[in-house]
C-alpha cells in the first residue's frame, strides 16, 4: 500500500499498456480513478514512465485531467475544505493552496505575522479574538473567547518577559507549539474535573471558569474549588480572591490578572444570585 504523504510528484507520463487491474483485498486498497465511467485500479509495480513529449495511452473515457495523484488531490481537498468538481476551479483552488502553503508557519500552524520591527504580531482583546476567529475558520464559543480576550494572541514563537517560551495565545510549557484548539480543550477539562456541578452552570460561569484555569488559578485554589463544589458560592467567591498575588498585584492598581480573577469573582456571585 503506498503512502501518498510520502509521494514526490515527477515530471513523467504514464504508459496505460503497462498497467495491470489489482483486486483489493483486506491489506492492500488499489488506487481507483474517479469521475470516470469506470473505475480503473492501478497496479503501481507495473507502470512504465515515458517522455512528456511522448502521447500517453488512456483508458478509455479518462481524460488527462483525471490522471492525479488521488493521495495528493485528497490532501488539497482537505486542506481547502472543499471538494473540486470543476477542473479550472481545481486549478484555482490550487494556486491558493500553494500560495498558504508558501506561507510562513509558526510552530502551532498558523502564518507568521511580523510587525514593523521584525518581530511577531501581537492581537489583544477584540482584535485578537478577530484574528483568532478568522484563522479557526469559525465563530469562537463564549468560553474561547474569554480566554483570547485576556490572553491576547501573538502571531508567533516568541520568549515572554520572564524568558519562557511561548506561542500563540499564551500557550507556554508543553502547550508551546500545540494548536489554540487542543489547548484550550484540554483546560476546558480540567474545569470540568475540578468543579463538581460544571455541565449544569450557565455558559457566562463556565467561561470565566475556563479562562481561570487555561491561566493556572483554579488548578492551585483548593479552598476556593471546596467551597464551590460544596455549594457555598459567596465564600468561595471570597477564598478566591484571598491569596498573596491578587493581594499584592491590588495594592499597585488593576491590571490583567486582577481582572481576570475579579471576573470569576463576580461570575460566581452572579449565580449565587439566581
């Protein structure tokens, strides 16, 4: 069976005479051309590489354009989320697919965007929750949006102030280089674990909840997540903002970890509430 992945496309045209029919079995799946009349399955072992000067010899009702590479087209398709059914559209689409994979990644996937220093591109608040919309190619859930509102998004592999590695929307450690997607669900379960009755609280509680722990803090409140779990929402509301970082960050003004655990904090009273 051959691995397309690994495929290298050359400059040569297929001699039909030399293709033999293959019969699939349990281990072996043949290559099968399609939108023909007919399906033809392509014994790879026996096919002969003429000149392109030469004229091949096809099968009956298949045309050259019909000759692809299935593993390589099937990747094309995927990638464009699009099924090409109109051959001068599938050559469009694969301008524009050249071009994004001409495109400089970051280690999460996304395009490297670089501002006027050189360095990566940084998204906050709503722009960010634009661009990380637009790059997700959906509209992003309440939860998702919170955590990019207050983790901004830098388009790029960049070193914090602290010297930690970072990337995307503040993915450090082993989320550094993962995609936004598999980060953020893997915290959203950690909430999920962490608080007893998280399916049944209303999304504006699940969202800071989520946003809470994609920055660690829930992880490392257990009188907080106590008092939560058993119920007790005005105390927990309290323990939640009764530790020395909120403390001494306080005393110097607001700034984006106070806001973040002061939204929880109301979230919570919110629902106390209701």
């Amino acid at each position: 069976m051959i691995d397309f992945s690994k495929v290298k496309p050359v400059r040569a045209n297929i001699d039909f005479k030399k293709v033999k029919p293959v019969i699939a079995d349990a281990a072996t799946k043949p290559t099968v051309i399609k939108d023909s009349p007919t399906e033809y399955s392509i014994d790879f072992s026996q096919l002969k590489a003429v000149r392109s000067s030469d004229s091949p010899i096809l099968p009956k009702g298949v045309s050259k354009e019909q000759i692809l590479d299935e593993g390589l087209r099937s990747k094309r398709e995927a990638a464009l989320g699009k099924t090409f059914t109109d051959i001068e559209e599938r050559k469009a689409r694969d301008l524009e697919l050249e071009k994004d994979l001409n495109t400089p990644k970051s280690s999460f996937g996304w395009p490297t965007e670089k501002d006027q220093s050189g360095k990566p591109k940084v998204y906050l608040g709503a722009k960010a929750v634009k661009r990380v919309s637009e790059l997700s190619n959906k509209e992003l859930s309440l939860a998702e949006r919170r955590v990019v509102e207050e983790e901004g998004y830098v388009a790029g592999d960049y070193k914090d102030d602290k010297g930690i590695q970072t990337s995307g929307v503040g993915q450090t450690g082993k989320w550094s280089g993962k995609t936004f997607s598999e980060t953020f669900e893997s915290h959203k379960q950690d909430a999920r674990r962490l608080v007893k009755d998280f399916d049944s609280m209303p999304e504006y509680l699940q969202a800071e909840l989520v946003q809470i722990t994609y920055r660690g803090d829930l992880q490392q409140s257990p009188n907080m997540r106590k008092l939560l779990n058993s119920g007790k929402y005005k105390e927990a509301a309290k323990e939640l903002l009764n530790n020395q970082e909120y403390i001494k960050r306080k005393k110097k003004g607001d700034d984006g970890v106070t806001r973040r655990l002061e939204a929880l904090h109301d979230a919570i009273i919110k629902y106390s509430r209701e």
